[in-house]
C-alpha cells in the first residue's frame, strides 16, 4: 500500500500515548429510554480501541453523541483536550472523522467527488473564488484532487475514480467511506461496523486497512461485532451493554470476563434483542473461521451471526448482480 | 435503527435486467426481406403522396390543395417520411448510410416511421374532422393514410431490439394489489415485453474521427438544431405546431434509438468549449435567422424563463431545496429594477439608474429578500422551507398589490404597477429603437433577446462554475444526505444559504430585463400557480421535466412549457390538467427529466457490470433525529 503524506503535522501534536479523545460522563436519553448511561471512554493517540455489545446496546448512539449528531444529554466530549462543539461540521474541522454502519455515501456523485466533499474541510474556496476561478483556485483545486487520488490509491480505488458511487459494489462502498472519512485528515477515525455484511477475504482485507491507517498516526475507534477482527486489531476494548459500559482492557481481559459473555450468550436482560434469527448462525461461522478464541466465539455467535448473516446475505445478491 | 436492510424487494427487480440476454424479435411476424420491402414501399408512397392534393379547399390551414408542391403540414409528413427511409437504408446496411445505424438497431426505423404515422394520421383526421367529414379528402389524403400505414406495418415486422422476457417468476409489486391478480400480471408482463430497448447496445467511439469532421458535425448539428427551433418557434396554427412536435420527439427518440445521440453526447463531451462555443453562436443567430419581432419577442421570454429556471435549478437541482415561491424574487428584481428606471408612475420617478447598477439593484433586493427568508428556515430540515418559501410567494404579491396609497403606502400602484418604463439604453446603444445590421434590422425585442442572451450565459456560466467547485460540491452532498454532509465537515446551513442567495439573486436579475422588456410590472404574474408562465409552479416544473443539476435541462423545460401554451390554443382550460398530467406521466417514466444528469457523461466509462439504481442498505428517508443509528 502507498503511505499518504500528511500535510498537518497531527500526530506530532499529541506525543504517542496522550489521550487524544476523552469523553466523561456521557448520557443520552430518547425521552425514557436511556442508550448511553455515564460512559467515560478515552482514546490515546496511535491506538485502535474497540468497541462492542449487543445490539442496540447504544454504540451508535455513543458514536452520534461524540461526533455532535446527537447532543449528549449529559456529559462532555473533548479532543486533544479542548471541548468538542456538538455540531458535526466542527467536529469534523477539529480532526474526528467517521463512518457510519448504513452506508451514507453520496450516490449519485462519483467515487472521487465523495472523496472531495471529505476534503472540504481543509480547503477554503468559497462561492466567489468558484466564480473567480483565479490561479489560486485552479492550485487549490489541482491541489485537492491530487490528494484525493492518493487516498483512492491508497484505499485501493483509484481505478473507479470516474464511477457512480451507487455502482459500487458494496465492500468497495465500504471502502469509500473511509476515504472520504481519510480525506478530511483526522487525527482521530470513527469506524461504525466497517465489516458488517463483508466475507472472510474482505474482512481481513479492512483488517490491514486500519493497520495502514494507524500507521500514519490516525487513532481509530471501532464498533465491531466479529470478534476476531477486534481481537485481532485492538490495542484496547470496551464492552458496552445496555448503555452501560460493563469492561474496558486488553482484549485478554475482555475475553476472559464473566459478564461479557454473559452478555453475548443473552442472558435475560430486560429488553436485551437477542432473536434476531437463528438461521443466520452458519453464515456468520464462516466469518468467525475455526481457530477464533473458542469462549469468545461461542458466546458471540448469536448475536453477531443475527447482523453479520443477514448483511451477508445482502453482499451475496450483490455480487451476483454484478456478474 | 433499521440494522435490518430493507432493499430485498429493490434487489428482485434489478435481477431482471440483465443486459447480457438481448432480445430481438419483430412485432408483426414477416420474413425479413419482406418486411424490408414492405417498409420502403411504405416509404415511397408516404413521399409520393406529400406531393399531392390531399383536400380540395383551403380552409385548412397550410394550403394543402396544390399538387407538385407539398405544403403546411405535408412538409413535416415529407421530412419525417425522408428521414424513415434514410434511416431504414441504413439500418439495413447500404453503403453510405450505414452510419445512421452505429448500434445495428433497426428501432430507430419504427421510432420514425410512428412519427410519420402519427403526424400524417393527425393532419388526416384533422382535415376530416375540421371541415366536416371524409369526403373533404383528395385521393392523396387517402394514399398518404395508406403509405403510413404500410410504412408503419412494414417497421413493426422489422427485428426490434426487445426488454428481455420478464422472468416467469417475477413479482411486481408495483401493480399493488392487482399483483396477486394473473390476468393483470399476463398484462403487465405483456406490456413491459412490448417495450424496445436499445440503450446498451455499444456503437462506435465517434472521438475516432479525424478533429476537424468531429468539429464539423457539431457545427452542423447546432445549424440544424437552430433551424429546427426556429421552425418550430415560427409555426403559425395549432395544427402545425403539434405535427412539429409530433415529428420532433420521435426524431429524437429515434435519434437515441440508433445511438446517434449516444454518439454525438460523445463528442460534445470531447469538444465541451467548442459545442458551447457553437450552441451559443446558434442562440445568437436566431434573431438574424428569422425577422420577426414577434417571434424575436417569444425568444426573449424563453431566454428570461430559462434564465430564472437555471437559477432556480441551483436550489432545487444542486441543492435539493425545495422552494416553491421562487418566482416572487423575479418580481422583487423586476419591481427593484422598475422605481429606479425613471418611469413616471415610480416614486423615485426622478432616478433613473444605468442599466448595470439598475441590474445591481434588483440582484440586490432579491439577495436581501433571500437571505431574509432563508435565514429562519435553512436551520430547519424537512418541509417547511417548501411552506415558508409558499408563504412568501403569495405575501409577495398580496403586499405589491396593497402598496397603492390605499391599503397601505404608495410604493407600487398597487394592482397598476409600475408602466411606462422607459427602453434600456447601453452605451448610448438605445434597445427600444430598431438597428441594422448589415442587411438584418435588429428590433426591440431582437435588442432585448441579445442583452438576454448575455445574461443567460453569464447565468450559464454561473451555475457551471458554482456547480463543479468546492461549495457546489457540498451543495450535492447536502442534497444526496445532509446528515453525511455535515459529517465531513459542511455546515449545512451556511452552504444552503449561499446557495438560496444565490438562486434568489439570479432570479432578480432576470427580472430586471423582464421589467423593461415588458414596459411594465404589474403583481398578478408572480404566482405560484397559473395558466402561463412564469409563476412557480411552472418554474419547478420546468427544472423537474428538463433535468435536475443540468445546464440545458431547465432551459429546455422553460422552453417547453412557454411555447406550449403559447402554440396550443385550444388547451386555454384544460392547460392546468394537461400540465399535470404530463408531470406525472414524466415523473413515472422519465423521472430523471429530459436531459439526464451525469449519467450521460459517465456511459463511456462505466463499464458493463454496473448495477442501476442499487442500494444495498437504503435508509436516506430516515427521519432527522435518527442520523446514522
Ligand atoms: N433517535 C433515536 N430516538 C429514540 N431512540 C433511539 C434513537 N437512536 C437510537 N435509539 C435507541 O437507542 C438504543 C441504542 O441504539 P444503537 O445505538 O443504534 O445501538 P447499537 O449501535 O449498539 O446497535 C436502541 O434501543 C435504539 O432504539
Ligand atoms: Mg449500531
């Protein structure tokens, strides 16, 4: 893979191992039912932490409070130690970057115009210099698009730069919302099931993707429900359940935790959605494969082969529409 | 929320269309020799009978008596009638006219030979129907009904690029609850089968040619599109004008059947600056291609019309706002321009700005009318834009209306107006008076269609660069999903604003020339909707039938739905019908518009495997407050 060179000098700012992003005591209720109940989470520069739980454990949701889309009921958000406005665009300004699990791309533009709108952000040409269009917009604009190439050729879609992004098919649409994510240069990626519905090759691929971008000094925070991507990729997990946050550790002590499996194998918790259908447990096998960490995996299987099977289904029709 | 996709019943009938299994099958079974036969024969009588009588009095018009010479509504039968048989040599492989055929496709020979059936079965019945009766018809009314005829016969039993055959076991549930009905399904299916189908058979790269041919059929395609325009501006009656539209949309239809239109789109794309180069000289040539003030004065209103459109395209095309007042800022700039153009009936009636601060004014006006209605509500998602922006249209002109010393200060006259406003003077060039140019007089409205035309492609020029820039990017995104928009970085309600502004002002622009081209302004055109143009009902329109996001769409659209009523007479009452009818009509079969956005470009890269319409997990009606759940 080609290295992209950083044009702000972001991972020198926060020396390796400073907390990058802090959030304490975040809460967010819809009316009253509470998604996110009092979750402190910390994420240090050139770290990739993980975050996991059931189904409608409120991760998303945590995701929305920390990128302004929600405003948290409670609780703040700061990055490199200054408080986050709970407006997305100034999130985005600040250096917090995000993908989301239903994939949001911008259909009807190409797969370079997406990644362009990711560089909105750092570029200032407004309507008049559009109009204008002197030297110095041309240099701008030669300027974004060059870098835009590069995240394509780093993401690997460099060749489909001219296509419709709704043609995608839909592991590369994954894929292009990280490089539009890219293009905005956080310091700090926010991945929302960034494998949901991909196959083993694919998943394993994405799994080499957030290396490659952890080692251009972006921190990365993932919700993930295979087990063995996080495992594999996290320096640090934190479970969440019910909105709660019930461990945070290496994946070891994760793995190991009482309540975590319980949690996983669907113990009655109120209101816990565990039946989302069973018929999906053997696509979603295919995705563990046989040398995942047997508790982990035993007790994960439900619930993540409710959501990786049918998203996997999904990705079957669409590569026979493609042939 | 939705973790669940929803696109199952979507992936169904994408499945269908396979571009791979072509069909090829003719409608009315004859051997091919046969059938190629038949078509010319039909061709030859269609021609012959053009240069015949086909009824004997003169009441109708177009003087359609005179044998040796067709005339009126003959000559469309004629053209239509030559461009079948061309088409059909081509498509069945003579040398030299192959090249009206680049996809092999004999679709574009029934295409036109429908057109000139229909046209010719139209003037017929007509004839028939106005003067009372068959026995009006010559013999050559009766042979050109039966050479269309067989012409028409003769196409359907040529092999036709066919919809591939539905899947027995397809569903459709678009047919609601017919769909559990069979014989509605055998109907549907039947008619879906019927369909030709001809947009991804490959044709040649034109861009092969040697530049100067390429240069050279752009030329000659915009010499020809301005006289067909010119033609069709110019018709004198109803009749005429509706044969003309007849043969023109299936010409064009048929243009796009045989791949021409695929191929020419080509080369605009390789020669952008030049096609506009020669579109605009054709634009600016239509005043000395025609001496007629009157049809130089539907120009003018084409171009304003266009021009507001295009503006509004920026909001409602670029944007995805919905603004459904938007003609009030063409009356806010036509109003502006009007108290400072030195009329007597202006209360400033002693000011009298020169047209480019005059032309300032009114852009400024609208821009503050703009900025003063969208600040409150761009903040806002959802509808009520669409209900303020109605609002402000209709207190627009209710306001204009009591502003008459009676109800209210004397601003505006009230229901009067503002009249008697003197003609535009531009560097001592006076537009009001007549001016020749070498043997060509240029009249008033021929000197306004000019001083349009400027504006329109400073418009043009506009919305181009706007559109294909860092803020006209963000614009799309926003219309395509705001809440992703605002994620990477927009602020949605800043970008929204620009481009309302923007939208506004440009409309005020325009109707600083509508001011003075129409002596007056008075409020009741400035409505959301009526019988003619503009109001804002026509302008949506115009912008949805054209194109969404396109430069030509909207100005086509405008030109459309200003010389339909214009031409039609006989709608007058049913216009608003009609209108609505075709809306519809467009929505469910075209939705993309006339000229569609992007797609047209991107055909020569996409490759064959490409999906339309396929979104694995759609979610964009979403409500606002579960962003990205
Ligand atoms: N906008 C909203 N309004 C009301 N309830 C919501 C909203 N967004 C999320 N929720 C609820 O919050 C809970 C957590 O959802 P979510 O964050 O999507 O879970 P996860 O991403 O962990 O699967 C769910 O019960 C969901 O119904
Ligand atoms: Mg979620």
């Amino acid at each position: 893979m080609t290295t992209i060179t950083k044009e702000q000098p972001t991972p020198a700012q926060a020396p390796d191992g400073g907390p990058l992003l802090q959030a304490s005591g975040v809460i967010m209720r819809f009316g009253g039912l509470t998604a996110v109940r009092d979750v402190d989470l910390t994420v240090n520069s050139g770290e990739i932490v993980g975050l996991i739980g059931p189904n409608g454990a409120g991760k998303t949701t945590f995701f929305n409070c920390l990128t302004g889309l929600y405003v948290p009921t409670e609780g703040t958000v700061s990055y490199r130690g200054e408080i986050l406005p709970p407006k997305p665009h100034l999130v985005t300004q600040a250096g917090v970057a995000r993908t989301f699990q239903n994939i949001r791309l911008f259909s009807n533009m190409t797969v370079l115009e997406n990644v362009l709108v990711g560089r909105h952000t750092r570029t200032r040409e407004g309507l008049l210099s559009a109009l204008i269009r002197g030297p110095r917009y041309h240099k701008a604009e030669a300027r974004s698009r060059e870098r835009a190439m590069e995240i394509l050729e780093f993401i690997g879609l460099a060749d489909k730069a001219d296509h419709l992004s709704r043609n995608l098919p839909y592991g590369e649409q994954r894929k292009l919302e990280i490089a539009r994510a890219l293009a905005s240069e956080p310091g700090l990626l926010l991945l929302d099931e960034p494998t949901a519905g991909m196959n083993p090759q694919e998943t394993r691929a994405t799994e080499e993707l957030v290396f490659a971008i952890r080692d251009q000094g972006i921190a990365v925070l993932v919700i993930e429900h295979d087990m063995r991507f996080i495992f594999n990729l996290c320096d640090r997990v934190a479970v969440l359940v019910q909105g709660e946050k019930l461990v945070e550790g290496t994946s070891d002590i994760v793995q190991q935790d009482e309540r975590v499996i319980a949690a996983y194998l669907g113990e009655p918790f109120e209101g816990a959605p565990a039946d989302e259908g069973d018929a999906a447990v053997e696509q979603a096998e295919a995705g563990f494969g046989a040398e995942a960490e047997a508790e982990a995996g035993a007790g994960t299987r439900a619930e993540a082969g409710a959501d990786a099977g049918i998203a996997a289904d999904d990705a079957g029709e669409e590569q026979e529409n493609d042939r | 929320m939705t973790d669940i996709p929803v696109a199952a019943a979507e992936t169904a009938a994408v499945t269908t269309a396979k571009p791979s299994a072509r069909r090829i099958a003719p409608f009315v079974p004859l051997p091919l020799t046969a059938a190629r036969a038949v078509t010319l024969i039909g061709v030859v009588a269609t021609i012959a009978a053009t240069f015949m009588s086909w009824t004997y009095t003169t009441d109708f018009p177009g003087d359609l008596t005179v044998t040796g010479y067709p005339g009126g509504l003959q000559v469309l039968t004629l053209v239509s009638g030559i461009l079948t048989g061309l088409f059909a040599l081509g498509a069945f492989g003579l040398k030299g006219l192959r090249w009206l055929a680049p996809n092999h496709s004999h679709n574009a020979v029934l295409l036109l030979a429908l057109g000139t059936f229909a046209t010719t079965w139209y003037t017929v019945i007509a004839i028939a129907q106005e003067l009372g009766g068959l026995a009006n018809l010559d013999p050559g009314g009766f042979v050109a009904a039966v050479g269309t005829l067989v012409l028409l016969i003769g196409a359907l039993a040529l092999p036709i690029h066919r919809h591939p055959q539905e899947d027995p076991n397809a569903e459709y549930f678009e047919l609601g609850r017919l769909s559990t009905v069979p014989v509605a399904v055998a109907g549907y299916k039947w008619l879906r089968e019927l369909r030709p189908h001809h947009t991804d058979l490959p044709v040649p790269d034109p861009t092969r040619l040697p530049g100067w041919v390429q240069r050279l059929i752009i030329t000659l395609a915009a010499a020809v599109g301005l006289e067909v325009l010119t033609y069709g501006l110019a018709t004198g009656y109803t009749e005429i004008f509706l044969g003309f539209l007849i043969v023109v949309v299936f010409a064009i239809w048929a243009l796009s059947a045989s791949g021409l239109l695929r191929q020419f789109s080509g080369l605009t794309a390789a020669h952008r600056s030049f096609a506009n180069t020669m579109g605009f000289l054709a634009a600016l040539a239509y005043p000395f291609a025609q001496n007629d003030e009157h049809y130089a004065n539907l120009g003018v209103n084409i171009l304003i019309f266009g021009t507001v459109a295009l503006g509004l395209n920026i909001v409602v095309g670029l944007t995805g706002l919905l603004d459904l007042g938007y003609v009030a800022f063409l009356g806010v700039g036509a109003y502006a321009a009007a108290l400072v153009s030195g009329s007597p009936f202006s209360i400033w009636s002693g000011v009298q700005f020169p047209f480019w601060a005059a032309a300032l004014t009114g852009m400024a006006a609208s821009l503050v009318f703009g900025v003063l209605i969208g600040a409150p509500t761009l903040r806002l998602r959802g509808d009520y834009l669409a209900i303020v922006t109605l609002g402000f249209g209709e207190i627009f002109r209710i306001v204009v209306n009591s502003l008459d010393g009676v109800s209210g200060p004397k601003v505006t006259n009230g229901p009067n107006g503002i009249s008697q406003i003197p003609d535009l003077s531009i560097f001592g060039y006076n537009l009001g008076d007549s001016h020749d140019v070498g043997s060509v007089t240029l009249g008033r409205f021929a000197n306004y269609y000019l001083l349009m035309l400027l504006i329109t492609v400073i418009v043009v020029l506009i919305f181009t660069r706007a559109a294909d820039s860092r803020i006209g990017r963000s614009w799309v995104a926003i219309r395509e999903d705001e809440t992703a928009a605002t994620a990477m970085g927009i602020n949605g309600f800043r970008v929204k604003l620009i481009a309302f502004a923007l939208g506004a002002s440009l409309a005020g622009l325009a109707g600083t020339v509508s001011a003075h081209v129409t002596y007056n302004v008075v409020p009741s055109p400035y409505q959301f909707a009526g019988a003619a143009p503009p109001n804002s009902a026509f302008l949506l329109a115009a912008v949805v039938l054209g194109g969404m996001g396109t430069v030509s769409g909207p100005i086509l659209g405008a030109a459309l739905l200003y010389l339909i009523p214009e031409k039609l007479g006989f709608l007058q009452r049913y216009e608003l019908f009609a209108f609505g009818l075709a809306l519809v009509l467009i929505m469910r079969f075209r939705p993309e518009g006339i000229i569609p956005n992007r797609r047209r470009q991107l055909e020569f890269h996409e490759d064959e495997t490409l999906v339309p319409g396929k979104r694995p997990l759609g979610d964009d009606t979403v409500p606002v407050s579960s962003a990205g759940a």
